[in-house]
C-alpha cells in the first residue's frame, strides 16, 4: 500500500532553495503593480518553446496558503508556461525548477516586482505610480501609522526603490485625483 498518504505535509524550506514544483502550484502576483500587458510576450513565449525557461522564477508562499506566488518578477514567463503547457502537454511545461524565498512581507513583494518590472524598463507612468501608491499604503498598514512624503522615500529607499518626494508627490497626485 502507499503509506506516503499518512506522512505529515512537509513545510516550506527555511532558506532560500531551488524546489521542483508543478505548473498549477503556482499562481501570478494578483498585485503586480504592472497591469499593460507586455508587447514582448509572444516573443517571450516563443523563446520558452524553443529553448525552454533560462532563468527560473522566484516565488515564495504566504502563510496558511497552499499555492506559491511569483515572488519577483515572472508573471509573463508564468502566463506563457501555462499555455505552453495547455497548448502542449509537453512535460518541459508542467514541471519546473524555481527558486524558493520564504515569505517576509506583502510590501516586500510589491517592491520585488516594482524593481524588477523597473529593470527591464517595461513599466507605464499608470502603472509605476498605482504600484508605488500600493507600497505606500502597504508599509502603512504593515507599520499601524501613515507616512509623510519623506518618510515614504526614506522607507522606499531603504527597500531599494529609490523615489524622490516630488515624484512620489506626483503619483500620489495622479492616483488620488486622475
């Protein structure tokens, strides 16, 4: 018989670790501050089927939740997997090997996709200003007290997301008021 059913679920790791996870055990940021879709998917996609995923996705998993989300980055890739894996049913799809990160922090994936989506350029003014508005909001809540501009940017820069007052007063504008 299989007595693997009666073993008590093993927990995440404690450190950050490459695991092997099945396509559907992952789930994209539902607040991933980039909303446009992305003009290279296709590209993307392409490049995944023919060579398969270079670089792995992060994801990390919050507590009490069963499914892992993408951690830094990674929702396009995720996307394009999933249909490549709908489309195909070729095994390179269903199976892949990410890199794990225990769960810090909501804020501190907020700003993991803000840096990342930042890097790659790919981010609309709309998009950078509701996600950063969303990290606002976010560190307030973590912390139980509101944030004057300054220490927004403090606390920003000190998550590596270095935003001045003014471009900080600039979205808050156009998410508040536009």
């Amino acid at each position: 018989g299989n007595n693997a059913r009666d073993l008590a679920v093993q927990g995440d790791p404690r450190t950050e670790s490459q695991i092997e996870l099945v396509i559907d055990e992952i789930r994209p940021y539902e607040n991933n501050p980039r909303r446009a879709a992305n003009a290279k998917f296709d590209d993307i996609k392409e490049s995944i089927r023919t060579s398969g995923l270079k670089s792995p996705l992060t994801v990390t998993r919050r507590p009490g939740e069963s499914h892992f989300i993408v951690e830094a980055g990674g929702n396009t890739r995720l996307l394009a997997l999933r249909q490549l894996w709908a489309e195909t049913r070729d095994p390179r799809f269903r199976k892949l090997v990410v890199l794990f990160r225990p769960w810090r922090s909501e804020s501190h994936v907020i700003t993991a996709h803000l840096i990342e989506n930042e890097q790659r350029a790919d981010m609309t003014f709309w998009d950078k200003a509701r996600g950063v508005v969303a990290l606002k909001t976010e560190l307030e809540q973590e912390r139980a007290a509101a944030l004057s501009l300054r220490q927004c940017e403090s606390a920003l820069a000190d998550l590596g997301l270095p935003i001045g007052k003014n471009v900080l007063s600039s979205y808050l504008f156009a998410v508040e008021r536009l």
